[in-house]
C-alpha cells in the first residue's frame, strides 16, 4: 500500500546506516586498508551473486547483498503473486530446482540453500506471502493458532535435530533443499505472534522476543567485528586466557 520510493527509502534507512558505521569501526579496529575492497564492501559487489563475501571487513555483509538483489525483484514478484496466487508455488519450485540444477553440477547445498540468492528467494517470497495473507492469518481462532504454533515449533524442531545428526552445513543430503521452508515456517510463526493482541500477561513476556527481532540486524553484522577483534588481541598475547578458548 506504499508507493515504492517511500518502499526503498525506508528499506535503505534500516540497513544501510547501521552497515555504513559498522563498515567504518571494522576498517579501524582491523587497521588494513584495500581500496578496491573499500569500493567492493561499499556498493555490496561481491555479494549480487549472493556467494562472495565482502572481505576482509565485515564478512556477515555477505547477505546484504542478496537482500538488495530480491529488494529490486520485489515489484515483480509482487505483482505475480497477487495476480495469481498459484505463482507462490510456482517460484519456490522453480528455485528449488535450480538449486537440484545447481548441486548436479558439483555445487554444495551449503552454499546453494544458505549462501545464495537461489535459498534466500525462497525466503523471500515465504515473507511475502505472509504479508499479502497478514489480515486472514491474523483472524485464526486461538485453537487454531495453537495448532498453527505447535506444528511449527515441531516441525522446526525436527528439521534442527535431523540437521545436526545428518553433520550440519557439510551434509550432502537432498533433504538440506528442505531448510529454506523450514526455518521460515518457524520465523513467520513468531513474526505473526508477536502482532497478535492476547492477554496483559502473555503480551509482556513475548516482548523480550519482539525486542531481540527489533535489535536483530545489528547484532547479525556486529557479532563477527566483535569475535575478529577477540581473536587478533589472542594472536598478539599468546598468554591470554582467550588463546585457549579461540
């Protein structure tokens, strides 16, 4: 319902300040210059394929770039969908065979399902769907809700403990075509709980969960700036207690 400058205007507002700062306290703390990685970190280069990582800064900037790529997608996508629904299944096979495509050519999942536009899209169009269906979910009954709720939460589940049995990210199973729907089945639960008015007491303790949402992008492109400084002070003091532990 927004035009689409208000649209990319406010999507550019949320990521690309934080990144921007980020991007500045990751080139100091490291104390490396590369001019050509500057420019490539900058405008997200590396990453419109969604596989390079924007290196040697901020490596967690790998995803933003696939964001962007879906972001200039979006009015074709949306416009697709919601002139025909059936479209939804449609793109999430269509990519789900290119990601089959991609993996018979020697390609791991790891990087088709987790590090490429190909997983991500899915994703996204998960999220879009959620969007376009927001009122119609949002007047479930609360028995159905619960049910919506606990099939998600098994689901997932199931999904991490096969996934941690089956090695993780090395796994070569077909099943890993499977994660993009899992993951987003659980994230779009908790997107559409946290909307939903219940009682004065059940509101107050899902905040907590609505605030970690609200702080999550940062902590995403910060957690690894804090971890590369841990380990370069570990390097240089090999008597640290964090050698050890790093």
């Amino acid at each position: 319902r927004q035009d689409w400058f208000k649209f990319y205007l406010r999507r550019f507002s949320r990521i690309y300040p934080v990144y921007g700062l980020l991007l500045v306290v990751s080139i100091s703390t490291s104390r490396y210059w590369d001019f050509n990685g500057f420019l490539n970190a900058l405008f997200l280069f590396p990453n419109f394929p969604g596989t390079l990582w924007p290196a040697p800064w901020l490596s967690t900037a790998w995803s933003l770039g696939v964001e962007w790529t879906l972001y200039l997608s979006f009015p074709l996508i949306l416009f697709s969908m919601r002139s025909r629904q059936q479209n939804i299944f449609f793109l999430i096979f269509f990519f789900m065979f290119m990601i089959l495509f991609g993996h018979s050519f020697g390609t791991d999942f790891h990087t088709l399902v987790n590090g490429s536009l190909l997983g991500r899209a899915i994703e996204f169009i998960l999220g879009m769907t959620l969007a376009l269906n927001y009122e119609k979910l949002k007047g479930l009954t609360t028995s159905n809700f619960a049910l919506l709720l606990l099939t998600s939460y098994l689901a997932f589940h199931a999904w991490c403990f096969w996934y941690l049995q089956a090695g993780g990210s090395i796994s070569d199973s077909y099943l890993r075509i499977l994660q993009p729907l899992a993951e987003s089945l659980f994230g779009l639960v908790l997107i559409l709980l946290s909307q939903i008015s219940f009682n004065r007491t059940i509101n107050s303790l899902l905040r907590p969960v609505a605030f970690v949402g609200a702080i999550s992008y940062p902590l995403y492109l910060t957690h690894l700036i804090v971890l590369d400084g841990v380990k370069r002070y570990s390097m240089g003091n090999p008597e640290s207690i964090l050698q050890a532990s790093v």
